[in-house]
C-alpha cells in the first residue's frame, strides 16, 4: 500500500465514524470504545509488522487492516444496540461489505484490495478459512493478533475501574470459575463462549487466545504488558486450578517455539 493510501484509509476512517456521532459532535461511549480500539489495533498491528521485518508497504497494508478491521461494529451498534454477532450480525462480514460499497478504492489494486477485505472479513471467525488467499493470510492473521492484544488490554483496564459490566453486561462479575469451562479448556485448550458465565470464566478463554497468536512479536508483547499473570492473578488459586494453568503455560510456550522467528 502507497503512503497516500495509508493517508486516505486514515482519514476515509475518521469521516465514516464521524458519521455516526450525535448533532454536538459525540460518539455514545460504546462506540468510541470501538474507535479507540481500532486505533490501537492499528498500532498494534504495525508495530508487529515491523518486528517482523515486514516491507515498508507491507506495514502499511497491515496498519490499513488494523484500523479498519472493526468498521463493521458502527452499523451493528446503531442497528442492532449490542455487539453480540450471535443476537445480530457476524461484524466481519458487515465490515468487509461495507468497505466494499462505501471505501474510497481509487488507485488500490485488486490484489490489495481483496487482501483488506479478506482479512477485515476474517478477523472475527473462530478459525480462518483453509481456503483464505495465501495473499491474504498473513494480514488475516496479524490483524487477529492485533486484536486479541488490545482486548487483553481493554477487559484489564474495565475490570481496574470497576466497570466490566458495561463491557461485558452478559456475564457475573463475582461468579465461580466453571468446571465445564475448566474441563474444555483441559481437554481441548479452547474454550467456546457458550460456556462462559462470569469474569473468570472470560477471563480463562482470554488465556487460551494465547494459543492462537500467530507471530512471535505478539507473544512477546504479551508477556512485556503482563497480561498472562495479570489474569492469572485473578483466577482462584486451588489445585486443580493451579495445574490447569501450568498446562496451559506449558501449552502457550509450545505454540510460541513452534512459530518462526
Ligand atoms: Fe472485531
């Protein structure tokens, strides 16, 4: 991607958002929270690139997808007033065909084209797709990472003000850990949402998301902002929860040797 076209997305994004603030100028909360998300995600995203050494467009590229991955949940929040896909609209999909009826294309190729929407399109899916475009692999994986990364970072900081029930109004902030949750994620170090009814809980499937970074730089941003122990520090500390977590430690190492440098 050209500088120019980096400049475009950055200030197409602006004026699109912008489009779904009040008569004074303001986003509701909500959505601003999904703004300042993607602009992390977008920073995120570049900032694992350039560990990877990635070409300057390449950088570029991935920042664009950074920042436009969550397009889609502006329309969803103002249609459908949540951010549950499952009670309204995959937000992958709602963004991918957004960008592709409302995005200034201009002189963007085909190619680069189909990489962003690929990649906006995925962001969200449980697995990405066998059949993905091996162009747009790269850019669908960096953008998940990128993601994951910064909603590490945004439970963190509505847990620390006291507030994850404005986050996350579905779940109990004191409920237990839940043994069906624990025996899935010992089984399978995954975990499906359907089983999650408390904090804990969303926390311990955040954990396991560790097991789906992609590059080695992710882990390490993992590990330099504290995220694996600052969970842990709030999961119960039985045995049996103990054991779980190593396991699951010993797992996250493994998926990190196991990834190119
Ligand atoms: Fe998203």
């Amino acid at each position: 991607m050209k500088i120019a076209q980096l400049i475009t997305t950055r200030r197409w994004f602006e004026s699109y958002v912008g489009g779904f603030a009040d008569e004074s100028g303001k986003l509701v909360p909500l959505m601003r929270v999904k703004k300042e998300h993607s602009l992390r995600v977008e920073t995120n995203v570049a900032s694992i690139a350039r560990s990877l050494h990635w070409e300057d467009a390449r950088i570029r590229l991935a920042d664009a997808v950074g920042l436009l991955h969550d397009v889609g949940r502006f329309g969803q929040f103002r249609d459908y007033g949540t951010y549950y896909d499952g009670d309204s609209i995959d937000h992958g999909d709602a963004g991918a065909e957004t960008l592709a009826g409302a995005f200034p294309w201009g002189d963007v190729d085909a190619p680069v084209r189909g990489i962003i929407l690929d990649a906006v399109r995925h962001h969200n899916k449980k697995t990405l797709p066998s059949d993905l475009a091996p162009g747009s692999q790269p850019f669908a994986r960096i953008v998940r990472d990128g993601d994951k990364l910064d909603v590490y970072q945004l439970v963190q900081g509505y847990v620390r003000e006291g507030r994850i029930a404005d986050l996350l109004p579905r779940i109990r902030a004191d409920g237990p850990l839940s043994p069906a949750l624990c025996d899935e994620v010992r089984a399978n170090g995954a975990a499906s949402y359907a089983s999650v009814r408390s904090l804990v809980d969303f926390l311990l499937v955040q954990l396991t998301w560790a097991l789906d970074l992609n590059y080695s730089p992710s882990f390490d941003m993992l590990r330099e902002r504290g995220y694996v122990e600052w969970i842990e520090g709030r999961l119960p500390r039985d045995g049996e929860t103990r054991s779980l977590l190593k396991d699951l430690e010993e797992r996250i190492r493994r998926r990190r040797t196991s990834l190119p440098e």
